[in-house]
C-alpha cells in the first residue's frame, strides 16, 4: 500500500485498491489479513482449465450465468477479498458482476490446494465464504484427485463428499466429469 499497511485495524476493500501491481503476485484480503500469492503452478492451471470448461458449457453457453477463473476478484465483504480459482455467478442470482470485480454471494467457489495455499483455503477462506453466505465451495486436491464438496446447510459448511469420478453440483444443475480432470 502507498503508505504502508495499518496496524492494528483490520484491512478493507479500500486497502486492497491501494496495493501495487506486481508481475507474479496477486492479492487477497481475508477477514481483514492480507495475503500475497504467487501465481499457480501450470499443472494447477490445467485442472481449473478442465474444470471451468464444463462448467462453462452447462452455466455460461446454456445461458445460465457465467464462469470466471483467477484472478478475479470476489468481493464478499469489506474485509474479504479474494480471488478464487473459479467462480460461478447465475443469472438473476444475488452477486452482481461488476467492470473490476464481482461483489456479492456467488453460486459457488472452487480451489485447487496447492502447498502454499492449502491452509488459507481449508480454513480462513472456508470461515469466508460460509459467513458470506455462499452456497457451495469445491476444494480440489490435485494430489489426492479428489474433490470436497462442501454445501450451505443452516448457515454451516456440511461436507456433502468427497468426489473422485463425477461430482453434481448441490446450489445449481451442473456437474463436472472428475475423470476428465485428472
């Protein structure tokens, strides 16, 4: 940021405007902490790929919504500000798509765990999202091939499974051929 991060005092949207471009860095903001990521390795980028292209044909070609994939920013709260590796926003749904972000509560978010991310993404985005209100996260593991599949129940996260060969999506009609993935 221009003059430096604040202390003691929780980050906001506001502050994440203000941080620099940099050539292989991206930003998060997640309950009020800042976090730099490098960008994702290629083998990542193939799975999120693989991923958004049948989500894309059965949400965006269908005419249902769109798919986007990282970096975009999902701004769910003005201390939470991320950048999931895929987003899905239906038509008529409450996120609004924005010219430099989507702000609001998509249908669902998708992470691929890498090493330096597995943390952040098990635990504080998780705790994001489902005080978000969002409806269902995916976290994909590259290493286990296996997908999470964690749906809004009353407020809380319930793990629906845990997906190896197809898994169906729980807020929307949709579902991704796993073996297609991998």
């Amino acid at each position: 940021m221009a003059s430096g991060p604040r202390r003691n005092a929780p980050l906001t949207y506001a502050d994440f405007l203000l941080l620099p471009e940099e050539e292989g860095k991206h930003y998060e903001i997640i309950d009020g902490q800042l976090f730099v990521n490098a960008f994702p390795a290629t083998y990542h980028q193939t799975l999120s790929r693989r991923i958004q292209f049948q989500l894309y044909v059965q949400v965006e070609q269908a005419g249902r919504g769109q798919v986007f994939n990282a970096p975009t920013c999902l701004h769910l709260a003005e201390t939470d500000i991320m950048g999931p590796d895929l987003v899905v926003v239906l038509e008529g749904g409450p996120a609004r798509i924005e010219r430099m972000k989507i702000a609001g509560v998509p249908a669902l978010v998708v992470e691929i765990l890498s090493r330096s991310t597995s943390r952040k993404d098990r635990v504080l985005k998780r705790a994001s999202l489902e005080r978000a209100g969002v409806p269902e996260y995916w976290i994909v593991d590259p290493v286990a091939r296996e997908v999470e599949q964690l749906v809004l129940t009353n407020g809380t996260y319930r793990l629906e499974g845990r997906q190896r060969d197809e898994i169906r999506a729980a807020a929307f009609d949709a579902h991704v051929d796993l073996r297609k993935v991998w």
